[in-house]
C-alpha cells in the first residue's frame, strides 16, 4: 500500500553524530524513506544529552534531561506541518526515572504518534509498564520487532493486541565483493572467520566467546575471531576501559594472539557489512536470555551469515528453521562445539547460509521502508476517520 499525498512524519530519536544504535536505526529508516516519493518529506526531532551539531534533517532538538524541553517540542509540532510523530523507545533514552519525561511530551502532543519498541523486558517494574502501556493507550499503534515480543506486550503491559505491529529489524543494502574475494585481499586465504559487531560491554558475554577460540583453535589453527567495536560510552563513564582490558588479557593468557582480533573502533555502515561479508560465522554469546531484538544480529541474518548464539529470544525466533545454532548460556564449551561442527560440516554450513539469506533478504531496508509507510498511510487514514466522525 502506497501513497501519492505527501506524508509529513518525524521521528523522535537520537541521531548522528551520536553514536548508539538507536541513532544508526533511526538514520537508515529515515533516508530509506526519503526515497520514496510519499514520504519525502520526513524530518527527525533528535534526542540531545549534550550540545551537538546536526545536520538538515534534524527539525528539533529535544534536550534528553530537561523536563520543560518535552512539553515544547510537543507545542513546536502541534504547530508545525508534522502529521504523525514516530517515538524511537529505549527506556535509557529519555529523561526522568525510566524515562518518564517522555510522558510529559505525549500529554501535550495533538498530532497522533506511533511508538517503536527497541527494547521489550519481559518483567518490567511497575513504572516501566506503566510507560508502555501509556505510550500503548495514547498511541496509535505500537511497533514490536519480533513475534516474540507480541505475548509479552499482551501479557506484562496490557496493551491492546489489535494496536501491535511487527516489522522486522532493517539491514542496509551496500553492495560489497564475494567472501572469498575480500579475504584473498586482505590475505586471510585459509583463515576461518568468526565476527562479533557493537558496543562492549558485560553483557555481550564476549569473555566466552574467547574461551570458545582458544577450545578452537587447539584443532583448527586457522580460525580467527574479530571483536569489532568501541566500548559502550556507559559503560566508559563507569569503569573506563577495563572491560575491554580485560578482554585483551584473557587473550594473551590464552595464548590465542593470532586467533583473536580487538578492533577499538565505531565502525560505519560499509565496514560492519565488509566484515560481515567476511565472515564464515557470526557470533552473539549474548548473557541477556530477555533480550527480545538484536540489530548486529538482524545485519548478520541480512548478510546470510551463519549465527552461532546463546539462545536468547531474538535469537531463538531468527534462528529456528536451520539459519544457525544456538549455544548455552556463560558456556564456551558449548560455544566451541558449535563452531567446531560448522567448520568439519562446510556443506551443512552453506545450507544454513541459503536459508539465512532468504530471510535476511525480506529484512533490507527497502522491503522494511514500505511496510512503515504502509503503516503510516493507513493509521493516517483511520485518524481521519475518526476526527470526521467526532
């Protein structure tokens, strides 16, 4: 479902140059549908913990810690030409306790808005459910990234299962050269490789993941595992760098120099897909087993990479039907025995990189872009309706 009418849709976010994963979504969804022709027009309202410098399409900029600033970003698109609002939702994201300020902008929007789901907790204290359902109730629709997230929403915050939309997590589409192409070029030939992609931090569970090489590597020398990423500014703010020190100590005590390869960089777009694209097996040795979305998995899925993971719920949903394997949790044991079986099975492994890729396909941005227009088109459509019938 297309729409010829120009569609004036901003999205509440944070933005580039900010560097969180939320920004980077938020970035490809918006210049995926300044393709096309509808929604053009699209505008961000970025979400600002400090003073920065934006680009055009940046229209506002909501201060994250300042309760008065909410209540006028609702006022400037009230009296803007903005027709629907999209609410990029992470509860770290906004103000207040579990981001409550966020409340304080929607009580004084009148345009309707729509709320997408970045994480969804499975428990959530009663504060937190209090926001999802409120965002729920006031919004009109709720966008969840995964089936699995859909009981949750009914079930933990009692939202309206008729109000739920599940769109797929989008990958970006960057042309890039073969596997094997990339690796003579870089003179890894006879390297197996092994990816991981994002911000550090303890959750990842990467301490497993290298444990997993070293297991490994006793076999197969040839194996190599990129850690690819900065370490979490949280994270930063915290405890400096000490996690990623002790990420690179486990290595040398390992022994596993040559098999293991930090990379202390926020990689753009066009390197994490070389790396993918590089890649034999990508791995998520995630500790989270709630986690319901995962971006550097869904780029991986995109990239028909085989996934090796701990069995968390994104990852359980997007790796049923054959596309991977899934590990136990805080073990490397289990962790090496699935890339030892993907490395003595290379049949079995290009056919889970068939089943992964038709999926991964349906999830470039493109593909994803339209079904949001769709979705704004029609919940545009629907408020008419009921402004007429008032």
């Amino acid at each position: 479902m297309t729409s010829e009418k120009l569609l004036h849709i901003a999205f509440l976010s944070t933005y580039p140059p900010r560097e969180c994963g939320l920004a980077t979504f938020t970035q490809d969804i918006f210049m995926e549908l300044k393709k096309i022709p509808s929604t053009a027009q699209s505008r961000i309202v970025a979400v600002s913990s400090e003073s920065t410098q934006y680009d055009d399409e940046v229209m506002l900029e909501l201060k994250q810690n300042d309760k008065e600033s909410y209540k006028q970003i609702a006022n400037e698109l009230n009296n803007s030409d903005i027709e629907l609002l999209v609410i990029e939702h992470e509860y770290g994201i906004y103000g207040g306790e579990r981001g409550e300020y966020l409340l304080e902008l929607i009580d004084n929007l009148k345009i309707p808005f729509i709320t997408t789901l970045h994480t969804v907790l499975p428990a959530p204290d009663e504060k937190q459910r209090y926001i999802l359902n409120t965002l729920a109730k006031k919004g009109e629709r709720i966008i969840t990234m995964a089936n699995n997230t859909i009981d949750i929403l009914k079930d933990a915050y009692g939202i309206d299962p008729s109000k739920i939309v599940v769109i797929n997590h989008g990958v970006p589409s960057i042309p890039m050269e073969s596997r094997e192409k990339l690796k003579a070029d870089g003179g890894l030939d006879n390297r197996f490789i092994i990816s991981t992609f994002g911000l550090l931090g303890p959750g990842k569970g990467l301490e497993y993941g290298i444990e997993a090489i070293e297991k490994v590597a006793q076999k197969h020398k040839d194996v190599l595992y990129y850690i690819l990423g900065r370490t979490h500014p949280a994270i930063v703010n915290i405890s400096g760098e000490d996690y990623r020190k002790s990420l690179e100590t486990m290595v040398a005590k390992l022994g596993i120099s040559d098999n293991v390869i930090l990379v202390n960089k926020y990689l753009s777009k066009e390197e994490i897909v070389r790396y993918l694209k590089l890649s034999d097996v990508y791995l998520t040795p995630y500790l989270n087993k709630d986690q319901a979305v995962s971006g550097t998995l869904a780029y991986a899925a995109g990239y028909g990479r085989v996934i090796v993971s701990t069995p968390y719920g994104y990852a359980k949903e997007m790796l049923s039907g054959g596309r991977g394997l899934l590990a136990e949790f805080r073990s490397s044991e289990s962790i090496a025995s699935c890339i030892e079986y993907l490395v003595d099975h290379p049949d079995e492994k290009l056919q889970m990189e068939q089943k992964t890729l038709d999926t991964g396909k349906t999830m470039m941005w493109e593909n994803v872009a339209k079904q949001y227009e769709a979705l704004f088109v029609n919940v545009l459509h629907q408020n008419g309706e009921k402004r007429s019938i008032k």
